[in-house]
C-alpha cells in the first residue's frame, strides 16, 4: 500500500543534470506515466519540448540570457 508520509519524505529536486542524452525509452515511460497523473478540472496544462543537438544548444542560450536578464521572474 502507498506511504504518503514515505513518498514525501523521499521527495527530491534535482539541480544538476548529465550531459549524456535520455534514452527514447525512458522518455516514452515517464510520458506514459505522467498522462495517468491526476489533472485539476480535467485541464491537462502541459507543455513539452524536447530538443537535441544545435537545437537543443539554441533553446539552452536562450533560456540562460533570459534568466540572466530576469533573474527574479
């Protein structure tokens, strides 16, 4: 049976990230598990990107200038 206290206990953030990609089939897992997570009012308010290579590079410049030009946003 679930834990709640465990489960929040447990909780963590992480920070910090490796620069190797995800495998496609560890992205396809948490996708198919994510979509059975409950959503207020049916809403399903997400947003996704997923990105590689220059692409990836690009969106990564970008978010970092904006963050250093709105860094309490």
């Amino acid at each position: 049976m679930f834990d709640l206290d465990q489960t929040i206990k447990d909780r963590h953030s992480t920070r910090k990230f490796l620069s190797q990609p995800v495998p496609r089939a560890l992205l396809d897992e948490a996708l198919a598990l994510a979509q059975l997570a409950p959503s207020n009012s049916n809403i399903q308010p997400w947003r996704l990107v997923f990105a590689q290579g220059g692409c990836r590079d690009r969106l990564q410049e970008a978010l970092l200038n904006q963050a250093k030009q709105q860094p309490n946003s």
